[in-house]
C-alpha cells in the first residue's frame, strides 16, 4: 500500500480533511499569512499567500487578506491538497444506502470496501462520486459535505453536510469532540475490562505506509467497553473522542489486542493459522461504525442512528460464539 493510498483511506474528521486549524493564543494578533505558514507547514508561504489572493482561504467562514491580523479562536480553513480538488470529482450512479436525510445533512451507511473520496489511484467509484449524482448542490460544499471519513473497509455510519453552514457546524461539533462515533470491533485476544487509550498517534517514525502511538503526534483518545467474551477474541465498544488516522486499530495494537483480519495492524501469518476458520477467512478489519450522535446544525436538537452488524461481521461473531461454547 502506498503512502497516498493510506491518505484515502483515513478515519479523520473535516478538520483534517479539509485542512481546517484553530489559531493558538501564541499566534493571536500576528499576520494572517505568517500564521498559516505555521499551521501548515506543509505548504510554502508564496502557495497559502496565492490561495489568500483568490480568495480560497477562509477565516471565520470569510476570506481574509494577506496583511489582515488573525487572533485566539479564529477557525481557518484553507483548501485540501490540489490533488484532491473537488473540481476533479465526477457524479456517478453508485448505489448509497441512506439511512436518514433532511434538507441539511444525510446520514449515508458505508458499506466494507468502499472508498470514501476520490484520491491517488481511486480516482472514482468512490462514496463522494456517488453523492454528487445524488446531490448535485454537494459541488458547492467542500468534500461534497463529507466531514469524517472511514478506512475502506470499515463499514457503518456517516454524516454528510448539504450546506456550507452545516458543514461549518459540523466541523465545529467535530472539533468540540461532542460528535458520538461508536464502533463494534472484535479483538484477538481475552480483555478483561474496559478503559481507554491516550495516546497520540502519528506516522509511523520508520514504515511510512503505517500510523503509530508516537510522542510528536496528534492527541487521540478512544473509550472502549467490553461487550462479549469469546474465548480468546472479545467484542468491544469503542468510541471515538478524537478521530486520527486508523484510531481504533492503531489503540487496541498498542493495547496488545488488534482487530481480527486487519492487514496491517493485526496479528501474525503464524498466529492467523490457530484461529478458528471463521476468523482465519475473514478478509477485513473486524470494525463497524454502528451509533452515530449529534446536535443536528438547523433543528438544534440531539439525534441519533444506530445500524446493526454487517452481515459478515456477524457471521464472524456467531462463529466465534460457537468456537467459544465448544
């Protein structure tokens, strides 16, 4: 897997995804382009300086001047990487099972195996592709109104924003961390209770294609209650406080208890080979985005959607109650 492909495939809110960062207080009252230039350095100050020019970068929701001093709190926002432009995204007829939708936000359920966002070599066939057919109005909102994202194969719920002021809010309530993002995972491994995990994750410092708990990450938690025993699997409750790259799979490594089937953080070829066949044959992390909560942006009242077990996950949990009872 490349390193780009793994981008596409990320776990992160619209914060990263849209390349969204809050001012710190050290950098309140300095010049606008000077502070974006520390913010994302991962862009030179001549690129952030023509973005500010055409008006693509937004302070507040309101484009900014170059001169113009930013402060405290100011939300900035400057546009994804140019080769992920929504400009290159295509509307295409893929089928997008909806689980709720009004005339601000749809709540979509992913399914195992497909892409969220166009990216390098996913160029189409991708869950965005499909809601600009659905929508056509989604051009006019940043990621087509995708504010979070799942890997590839993790199934389960997703929020997407109809309006530019809905997508700002939801950004908002993902910043607050006040977004509710729960997940069954089924581990390797007999946990005995639950926790949670405060550790921040990072690319790894030596294979590049991977994510890792190191010291100068981005701060990650994710709670985590256990739901099943299965002799020697468990099945947990995770829910996300954070959302970075690979979240979830990266914690429960690091916990000594990976997902069954991942491909890149889960156990050895040797060790796959004493599962039960059931988990030996399943082909995908075992993790499904089932209970997504929030404030909705228009109503402002609280919701929620709950889904069941992916029909693979759960042919994999019966297996494993049955391996358990023998």
């Amino acid at each position: 897997m490349s390193e780009s492909s793994l981008l596409d495939e990320e776990d992160e809110s619209a914060a990263e995804i849209s390349l969204i960062r809050t001012v710190p207080s050290e950098c309140s009252g300095m010049r606008a382009d000077l502070v974006l230039g520390r913010l994302f350095p991962e862009y030179s100050r001549s690129r952030i300086q023509s973005w500010m020019r055409e008006e693509r970068v937004l302070v507040n929701n309101l484009a900014i001047g170059v001169r113009a001093k930013i402060w405290e709190g100011d939300v900035v926002e400057i546009p994804p990487p140019p080769d992920l432009n929504d400009e290159e995204v295509v509307a295409e007829n893929i089928s997008i099972d909806i689980v709720y939708q009004d005339e601000g936000i749809l709540v979509v359920h992913k399914p195992a195996g497909l892409v969220v966002h166009p990216g390098s070599g996913n160029r189409s066939g991708t869950l965005q592709n499909g809601l600009l057919y659905l929508d056509a109005e989604l051009a006019k909102v940043p990621r087509s109104g995708i504010v979070h994202r799942l890997d590839k194969e993790t199934s389960g719920l997703m929020v997407v924003a109809r309006t530019l002021p809905v997508h700002t809010e939801l950004v908002r309530q993902l910043q607050a961390r006040t977004v509710k993002r729960h997940y069954a995972a089924i581990a390797v491994g007999d946990i005995l209770s639950g926790g949670n995990v405060n550790a921040p994750i990072g690319r790894h410092p030596t294979q590049r294609t991977k994510m890792a708990v190191v010291a100068v990450g981005r701060p990650a938690v994710t709670h985590y209650a256990v739901q099943e025993r299965l002799a020697g699997f468990t099945l947990v409750e995770c829910r996300l406080e954070t959302g970075r790259t690979h979240q979830i799979r990266v914690h429960m490594q690091k916990l000594g208890f990976p997902l069954v089937g991942d491909p890149v953080y889960g156990v050895s070829a040797a060790r796959i080979k004493t599962f039960p066949t059931v988990a030996q044959s399943f082909s995908r992390q075992a993790l499904h985005a089932f209970r997504l909560g929030l404030i909705h942006p228009l109503r402002q009242v609280a919701m929620e959607w709950e889904i069941g077990m992916e029909p693979d996950f759960q042919v994999l949990l019966d297996g494993l109650r049955e391996h358990a009872c023998e």
